[in-house]
C-alpha cells in the first residue's frame, strides 16, 4: 500500500466513522426508550379504571391495571388533563421513535415540543365539543381539564358550552389547528412536498441504509488499510510472476465484506472506500479488464463516506453547491451517478476511472479533513456586493437635451466628455462558491501559522475581497496584523493587508482579486451620492471595498495631503479631484491657485476661468502666490469683521440678502469726541463688498518646493492651514516623497484628512498615516483614506485619462477667459524688505539696507559675535551664504581668524566708532 495522505486520510476518517457509529447508537437507545414508553402508555390507558387508587383517588381496592400502581397514577393523570384526546398525543410520539430509531434526530426540537403540547391541547378542545355519554365515569368532559378551559374562551360569547352554529364555528376553528400542529410535531410537515430528481424510496433508502452502514464502514476501513498492507507486500515478493487477469466482469471493493481477497482483487484506497448501494441507487464502478501485473497500481476515486446526523426529517435535503477542490485541502464528494465502463489501457499506463457527474446529494469537505461535519451553504458567509451607483436626474436632463437657446450664463461640463463603464459580467472567481472556497483555504492557512479563528464574513468588492477573521480568545491582533506578508505567500496573492475592523470583534484580510474592476469618473459624477450631496466642496475620491461611492467634504476637511509613489494613481487623482470641483462649481463660486513644480501635471487646466493666475511652475514664485494667499486670508477676515460674521457661508449669505432686498451693508464706526459734551462721534459707513469665492491651493510636489524655500513654505502652509478654513481657503498638497523633512511635524499636526496611495515602505506608511499597511496596496488608484480622527478606510480611486482632461478644459475655455491677477506672483516691497531682514526681523534696523554683508557686519559691530551660525540665524540665511560672508569680513580685516573654539575676534572698534566705520 502506499504511504501518504491516502492514510492519513484513512485514519481520519475511520476516527469520525467510529464516533458517528457511537452517536447514532446513542440516537437508536433514545428511539426504544421512547417507544417503550409509549408502549407502556397505551397499555396504561388501555386498561385504565377510574376506581384504581391513584393520585386523584385514594382507596383500598386491589390496582386491576396492566402496568401496575405507576400505569394507574399515569392513566389517571393523563384522563383527568386531557380526556381521550391523550391517546391522540403518543401518536407524534411513536413516530419520534420510530424516526430516532433510524438515527434521525429531531431538528427545532423546542418548536417541534410546543407543536406537540398545542395539537394535545386543541385536540382535547374538539373532543370536548362532543357530549359525554351516561357511562362516562368522570364529571367533566370528555376532553379533560384543557379541553374544558379551551372552550370557556367561546363560552363566554355563547353563555355557556358552545352549541349549534357556536359549536360547528368553534370545531371548524379547533380541527385545522389540531391538524397543523400534528403534521408540524409527526415531523411530516413538508415531506409531501419534495421534488427530488431520483425516486423518493430510492431516495430515503440510500440516505437511510448508507447512514446506517457507516459505522461498520469505519470497521472495515481498518481492516481494509490491514489486507491491502498484506496485499502490497505479497504483491512485491511476486513482482517476477505473470498473474493473469481475471477476464470475468467487473472488480469492486466492497466494503466491509471482503470476499476477493487474491492479489488481482484488491485495489489501492485513496482516502475513501466505495459500497455497494442498495438497487434502488446501486453505484456502478468501471470495469477493470484484462489487467496485467504493472496494471495493478490502479488509482481508486477519492469518494466521501456519507453521513447524516442531525439531519432533520422534515426538511427537504436541497443540493448544496458544488466547491471546487483547491491546494489539495477539498476531497471530491462522492459519484452517485453510473458511468460507462472503458475499455483497458495499454501495459504500463495509469488507469483512471471515468469522473461521473456528481448527484444533487453531493458533499465536500472543509481544509482540515472535518469529514463528519455538514457544511454550510457558500452564500451563509458571503455578502453581496453593493449595487452599482444609481444615476442621478443630470443624466437624464443631458439625455434629453435642452430646449433653451444659450443665455450666455456659465455651463458646466457634460458627463458626454468623460469614459462610460465597460458593462461586463461577474468575475467567476467572485462567485459565492469560489469565495466560501477561498475563505476555508484562509481559514486553514491561518491554522497553520497557529491563529485559530473563523472567517464570519466575506464581502467581495471592485478591487479587493474582505474577509473578516474572528479569532479565538487570547489571539493578538497584532500578532495577525504582521503575518500580512506570509497570508499573501500561502494565498498565491501579490499583497495582503490586515488590519482592526472597527468597532467589532473582528480582523479584516484584505486579499486582491484575480481581476481587479477599473473604476470610472463619470460613473460617480453621475450618481445620486454626488448630485444629491450637500457638501460644499465635494470630491468624489472612489469606491470602498463593498462598491459604494466615496463622497469627501473638502470644506470639512479642511485641507488634504496626498502622499504616493510614482505611478501609485497620485497624479490621476488629483485630476478626479479638481474634476469634482468644475464639473459642480462656476468660477463665482470657486477659484482655483495651481502650484507644478513638475511643469507636466496640471499645465494642462492653463487658461480656465476657474483659475486666478497661470498655473505656478517656479518655485519662487511659488513661495509669492502662498504669501498672496496669506494676505488674502488676512483680507477676509477683516471683511468678516466688519459685517458680523463668523465663516465664508455667512458672510456670502449676508451679501446674497442684501442684494435681494436692494440695501446696502453699513456699519456704525466711532469717529473721535465731542470737545464740548465729551461724548462719542459715531458715523455711518457704506460696506461696498462682493460675495467671495472658495478658494482652492493646489500643490502637485511638495518635496520641490520644501528643497528650495523649506522655512518659507512650512511657515505659509502652517498659517493657511491654522486659520484658512472659515475664510474659504484650502489646501490639497501632494507628494511622492513622504519622507520627516516633507511632510514635517508641523505640516501632519495642521493636515488632519490624509490619503496614501502605494509607498515603498513601512517607514513611509508611518510618516503619513501613523501605522503601516500603505506598502501592501496594489497601485492605479488604490488608496488608504483617513479622515478627521484617524479612520482609516480603503477606496479605489476612479479613473480618469488625459483625454478626457482635455476634453473638459476645451469646453470651460469656451466659456469664458481668465480673470487673472497680477499681484499673485509679484513679489510686493514690503515682502521683499521683510525677507532681507530675515523672518526674524533679526536685522532691526538693517532692514533698509539690499545687501545681506552690509547687514551682517551691522550685526557683528552691534552684538559682539562673530560666527557663521550666529550670522545664518540672525540673518535668516543659509549656511554657505554666512560662511562666505565672514570669510569676506575675514579678508577685508573686520574679524580676526577662527580660534581652536571656533570664536574670532573683532578687530575694527566698536561703539561711537563704529559708526564712523
């Protein structure tokens, strides 16, 4: 015999043969008890006499009833509670014998037991209903104590005992639920009803006779693991003789009565054994002729031992799906079905027995070998993905076009300019019982790397399948979470990410899918979440793993920071994002400040309304237009002040009132004193204001613009950041580089609302969203989202191409031209003044002075140091800068040489000389 998992498949099974075997005898003792114990009550009622002494009736006479004293008190008992109506009630109970006698245990047995106790109870109603004869021994009716209190609910219409149509009305009422409940506590509810596409006596007869015989079947397993060991060495001592093939029919194993025990006989078992079935559903083998010796290693079908327990009887058994073997974990369920015989192959090749079609009955088993366990359905665990965003009346209105000739107003983009979904079916690989097959594979591998735990659900989505692991008492999350690369290793996946579900008990594995779906814009502009959404800025960012659409506030946000590698879908969703924006906003509505270090990303939106200047691609100028948005800040908030109130919205909606009702804003400001009364002078002064517009900062490439003015932009970008939300401004920066000297302390404290597309590692993970789990992400749009309060969620960014950019730039320059302003990139006066006096205005009264030398040696003749340090920091400078002026100052004889300690002496006076120098 050969070694392998065809013995250990053997064993397991005979282990779960033999409890089965234990179990179902178990559930055959129960079935006598219970039948013995009807046995004993028909024979007490049968021959009960009311004047034998029981509970109810004390007295001296001999007991005349078959079953004795306990017969007596039982019989009593049950006339006086039920009537006649208690020999109806063992009638469920036999057949519950009968039925555990089969091994077929009850399912919803407390439901099945209340069915009981209503048919006994409506049963003792209706026999109520019947007048007792004169030779009734007992003063109530012939249903007992029950059958009289259930008729009292009618009597209380009718006055008494219910007669005539009273009676007729209350029997028609009792019978049909005495029957209901009979036919629910028999167990024969819904046996009637079975279309099976086999005979229903072959049907029970093969589930019946196969579940009994499976107990013996374990027996002769391992007698049969037994001879064919013998079998196997009789066949290696004779390997030299020619044994000729038996040429009579067909050769079976059947098991356990093992007649042909010869060499010829007996073929090798691979996990399984095969019976004989009953007639009725009698399994043909193929036929084996004219074997020879090398023909003897013939590969027996991989066949499942039937098992049944726990089965109810009165449900119909309907075909459970078929899984598909996977990594060797699956045992194909078992042929029922008879397949033609084929004729012998050549000497020395491998004989395979023709796969039959698998029967309705057929099951598999889960990765670890549970053979006695029944599986549930595949859609028990898998949810169903999330329908498809439903368009919104915009499709509708740019379907039917629009009668109205052109008043010249401002037209937003057509949903005509952007891609439309790719209608294609379902991914087979997505299919409920292709996911119930991956989630037990899961399950197994996550067995095997010592975390115990049961997959509870698993929601298939665009991109990416979620399966939610909820593990067993005592397993770390942590200890998961970082067998994220070893659970992509076994699952054959490119990346998997594990991470918390929140707010539950559980652990979410997120493994890629075989065919990932492309997300389109113009499938979420035209859903109902974004036409119908209140949000003020919204950015449609993509779909979460379950298919729903990803609908962001920028105006909540307040501002967004973009982090990803090249290639990751950074620069795409940039585009989906300032999409957002024109395909809701006019130009009065917002405004766009466009920052591209890179010069190739958003040159293309040169020359739209929506922009207040020419898309930004000198750094310095950069620098200028984040110090023109600074002031601008500034400049609102004045406004704010001056008419009452408190963010962007309320200001708006004050000019918007105003304009209606015609009036203009005033305000009441005090002017000085009266110099004779004292008294304050107070003057009315006319607000000339304008609704303002949102304005959006877009900065493609953060870690540019920090190479070349660093203090400069993280001094901007922190007071925008700080103060520009209820002024309407806000910021969306982007980087490929998410290293601690881009995105710096300053910047994350002030960015709340991140997103991260791929990084290259853990370190980049960290750095822009506080944990790990951005490396493990599959590229082209896939994102981590984390808004306001560190949730963390996956989208998939949609997609959206060059041409279709061009496409929605063409229309809106159509619509009008830019109004530019010019005071954006220039560098005002005061600004340059204050940045040669350096940020800290460390220069004092230098700042009237352009040359940085001129106020360097101002500083050194002022303060008595001499240093490059000491010049960079007073100065605001860099250091090779300060380096070169005190070499300068070294040169021209104002300090002396540097020191052993670094220190230079001053050698030109100082004090009232120093001026004259």
């Amino acid at each position: 015999m050969r070694s392998g998992g065809s013995g250990t498949m053997t064993t397991g099974m005979a282990h779960q043969g033999i409890r089965g075997f234990a179990r179902r005898q178990v559930q055959r003792l129960g079935g006598i008890a219970l039948l013995a114990f009807c046995l004993f009550a028909v024979t007490s009622l049968a021959s009960w006499n009311v004047a034998d002494p029981s509970w109810s009736h004390a007295t001296g006479n001999v007991v005349t009833n078959a079953m004795g004293y306990p017969g007596a008190v039982f019989s009593d008992l049950a006339m006086q509670f039920f009537g006649l109506a208690s020999v109806a009630a063992l009638v469920p109970a036999v057949l519950w014998g009968l039925f555990m006698l089969q091994a077929r245990v009850p399912l919803h047995r407390w439901r099945r037991g209340g069915a009981w106790a209503g048919f006994t109870v409506a049963a003792a109603g209706f026999i109520a209903l019947i007048d007792a004869p004169v030779t009734w021994p007992l003063p109530l009716g012939l249903g007992g104590v029950s059958g009289d209190l259930l008729l009292k609910i009618p009597g209380v219409l009718s006055g008494g005992y219910p007669t005539g149509i009273m009676a007729f009305l209350t029997g028609a009422l009792l019978l049909p639920a005495a029957a209901w409940f009979f036919w629910d506590a028999s167990g024969l509810k819904g046996r009637g009803g079975e279309a099976r596409a086999i005979p229903v006596e072959a049907d029970e007869e093969d589930g019946d006779f196969d579940e009994d015989d499976n107990g013996f079947q374990a027996l002769g397993l391992i007698t049969h693991w037994w001879l064919s060991a013998q079998a196997h060495v009789r066949r290696l001592t004779r390997r030299t003789t020619s044994v000729p093939a038996s040429s009579g029919g067909r050769r079976k194993l059947v098991l356990p009565d093992l007649e042909d025990e010869d060499d010829e006989g007996i073929l090798e078992p691979a996990a399984a054994t095969v019976r004989e079935a009953p007639a009725a559903s009698r399994r043909v083998e193929p036929a084996f002729d004219a074997l020879t010796p090398r023909d003897s290693r013939i590969a027996a079908p991989v066949v499942e031992p039937e098992v049944e327990d726990d089965m109810p009887w009165d449900e119909p058994s309907s075909p459970e799906p078929e899984m598909r073997p996977s990594a060797s974990r699956v045992v194909q369920a078992e042929a029922r079905v008879a397949a033609p015989s084929r004729p012998a192959a050549p000497s020395g090749q491998r004989i395979e027995p023709a796969v039959a079609e698998p029967a309705p009955r057929s099951r598999s088993t889960s990765p670890d070998n549970r053979l006695m366990e029944p599986i549930e359905p595949a859609s028990a665990r898998v949810a169903q993905p999330a329908s498809a965003p439903q368009p919104g009346a915009r499709v509708m209105r740019e379907a039917q076009g629009s009668l109205i000739t052109d008043d010249g107003s401002f037209e937003l983009p057509s949903l005509h300019f952007l891609s439309e979904k790719k209608t294609t079916g379902r991914d087979p690989t997505l299919s409920d019982e292709a996911l119930e097959q991956n989630a037990r594979l899961l399950e197994g591998v996550l067995d095997d790397f010592g975390v115990k735990g049961e997959i509870i659900q698993v929601r298939p989505g665009p991109v990416v399948t979620l399966y939610e692991l909820e593990p067993a008492p005592g397993i770390k999350s942590s200890r998961v979470i970082g067998l994220a690369d070893d659970i992509a290793r076994s699952m054959s996946a490119i990346a998997a990410r594990v991470a918390v579900v929140p707010g539950r008990n559980a652990i979410g594995i997120e493994l890629p899918n075989s065919k990932r779906e492309t997300v389109y814009l113009r499938e979420l502009l035209a859903s109902r979440d974004f036409e119908g959404s209140k949000a003020k800025l919204a950015l449609t960012l993509g779909k979460t793993i379950n298919g729903e659409a990803v609908i962001a506030d920028l105006a909540k946000m307040p501002h967004l920071l973009v982090a990803g590698t090249t290639g990751s879908g950074k620069s795409v969703a940039i585009n989906t994002m300032i999409l957002s924006l024109l395909y809701r906003m006019t130009p009065e509505q917002c405004r766009l400040i466009m920052i591209d270090p890179k010069m190739l990303e958003l040159s293309i939106y040169d020359g739209i309304p929506h922009l207040l200047t020419p898309v930004v691609t000198d750094p310095k100028k950069a620098v200028v237009a984040l110090k023109w948005t600074v002031r601008e800040m500034e400049d609102r908030y004045r406004k704010m002040s001056k008419v009452g109130v408190r963010n962007i919205d309320g200001f708006n909606q004050r000019i918007a009132q105003a304009e209606r009702k015609g009036e203009s804003i005033t305000r009441t400001v005090q002017t000085g004193f009266d110099r004779e009364t004292g008294e304050a002078i107070y003057e009315t002064e006319d607000l000339d204001l304008e609704a303002m517009p949102y304005i959006v900062v877009i900065i493609d490439e953060m870690a540019d613009l920090m190479m070349v003015a660093g203090k400069e932009i993280e001094g901007a970008v922190q007071r925008l950041a700080q103060m520009a939300r209820a002024a309407g401004i806000h910021v969306v920066m982007a980087t490929q580089r998410p290293s601690v000297d881009v995105i710096t302390g300053t910047i994350k404290a002030n960015f709340p609302t991140r997103i991260s597309f791929q990084v290259t590692s853990k370190i980049d993970s960290r750095t822009i969203l506080g944990e790990q789990g951005a490396e493990q992400l599959l590229g082209m749009g896939d994102m981590l989202y984390m808004a306001g309060g560190g949730r963390i969620q996956r989208v998939h960014g949609p997609f959206v191409s060059d041409e279709e950019v061009e496409h929605v730039v063409s229309h809106l320059k159509l619509q009008g031209v830019p109004e530019y302003l010019d005071s954006i990139t220039e560098e005002d006066e005061e600004d340059a003044a204050g940045d040669s006096g350096g940020p800290a205005g460390g220069g004092g009264g230098m700042a009237n002075s352009d040359d940085p030398y001129d106020q360097a040696v101002a500083v050194v003749l002022r303060d008595g140091k001499a240093s490059t340090s000491y010049i960079q920091r007073r100065l605001g400078i860099g250091y090779n800068r300060a380096a070169s002026i005190i070499e300068k100052m070294e040169d021209e004889g104002i300090v002396g040489p540097a020191n052993h300690a670094g220190k230079r002496e001053i050698l030109v006076p100082r004090g009232p000389d120093a001026e004259e120098f």
